[in-house]
C-alpha cells in the first residue's frame, strides 16, 4: 500500500492530452514539493517533473505538472507513442522522522 | 556526465547479510545527498534510505529500519547499503539516486541501472 494514490492505468491516443492524479496527506504533499519520474520499459527511472512543475533540461514542454492541497497531476500533451510508460509521483514525507515516499505508478498506455 | 554505478547484489538466504555499493562520478559528491531507492520485480518504486551530504541527516523506510544501515565515504566518493536480515520481501533492484540538493529529500534527479537483489532458500 503506497502512502500517495495514484490511478494504476492511464491512456490515450496520439496528440492527446492526458492527466495522472497523485493524492497524498498534509505530511507529504500538503507540506512538501512533488516530483514525477518516467520509467520506460527495462530502463530505470528518471526525473521528469521536479518542485511541482520544475522540468530538468532536455524534458520537453509536453510535460508539465501542478500542486494544490494535498493533490498533485501531471499533464501530457501532444501524446507520442514514445510516452508509454510507467509514472510515479514522488515526495518526502515529514512523519516517522521523515522519509521519501512513492505513489504506486500508473501505467500510461498510447493507443 | 554523471555516473552512479552500483554493485553487490546476490542471490542470498534469508537472514544473512549483505553490502552494496555505489561508485559516484562525475560531480562534486560532497555537494549532494544520496538515496537508496528499490523495485520488486514488476512492482514499483519503494525509497530505501538516504543521507545528506555529511552523513547528518539520515532516514529509512519502516519496512528496512534497524536491519539496513546507509553510510557514505565522501573521499572516495562511495555510498553503501549494509544490508542485515534480509528477508525474502527485500529481493528487488536497488537503485543508487542522488538527491538534487546537499538534503537527503531533494528531488532524485539521477539513478544508476540497479543492481538485484535476490533472497532466498
């Protein structure tokens, strides 16, 4: 049981936009910034959105995220078939002495 | 270019133990907090442990707190996972990640490839 939710499927076709909902607590998101990873097949994750809706170099505009409350999205627009893959929002959470914690992935799917 | 390469996975019986290591490359280590992030086959990504730059700050997950202890040689740019008790539920690909600031809960905007653990009798 991950501590953020997350929809385990998502999909779409090309040119699409898609969202993918992260839902955590006031000891997690409520308090602290939220990042998004891709994980495409047989490759280990890398940083895709980070600070809510901060895009590292060489991630594309498509790609964009948000924060209220205790909830965050990513949003993929212009949906390419290179997108399918996994996506795990992540964060720290403040209880327990602190500690990182994951969402549970959704499996993004381009028809 | 940033390099994070790691080593020591085994298959190995329930109780043991083990140490894995990360070899860091490609930036000033001391400036970064590292993590230790694992994946159960075909599940998905569970965070370890982690440390800030000097070893300060240090934190686990429930599930590995008081049998993993994390630690981190900044001269020879190492981190490591001392790994004891392990259990059958530890067996994944652990993943090395840096953290993107000096504080063990900065973003993890690098990761190495894994290297798998395999516990089992």
């Amino acid at each position: 049981q991950s501590v953020l939710t997350q929809p385990p499927s998502a999909s779409g076709t090309p040119g699409q936009r898609v969202t993918i909902s992260c839902s955590g607590g006031n000891s997690n998101i409520g308090s602290n910034t939220v990042n998004w990873y891709q994980q495409l097949p047989g490759t280990a994750p890398k940083l895709l959105i980070f600070n809510n809706n901060q895009r590292p170099s060489g991630v594309p505009d498509r790609f964009s995220g948000s924060k209220s409350g205790t909830s965050a999205s990513l949003a993929i627009s212009g949906l390419q078939f290179e997108d399918e893959a996994d996506y795990y929002c992540g964060t720290w959470d403040d209880s327990l002495s602190g500690r990182g914690v994951f969402g549970g992935g959704t499996k993004l799917t381009v028809l | 270019e940033v390099q994070l390469v790691e080593s020591g996975g085994v298959f190995i019986q329930p109780g043991r133990s083990l140490r894995l290591s990360c070899a860091a490359s490609g930036f000033t280590f001391d400036d970064y907090g590292m993590q230790w992030v694992r994946q159960a086959p075909g599940k998905g990504l569970e965070w370890v442990s982690g440390l800030s730059w000097n070893a300060g700050t240090i934190a686990y997950a429930d599930s590995v707190r008081g049998r993993f202890t994390i630690s981190r040689d900044n001269a020879k740019n190492f981190v490591y996972l001392q790994m004891n008790n392990v259990r059958d539920d530890d067996t994944a690909l652990y993943y090395c990640v840096r953290s993107m600031t000096l504080a063990v809960s900065g973003p993890s905007d690098y990761w190495g490839q894994g290297t798998l653990v395999t516990v089992s009798s």
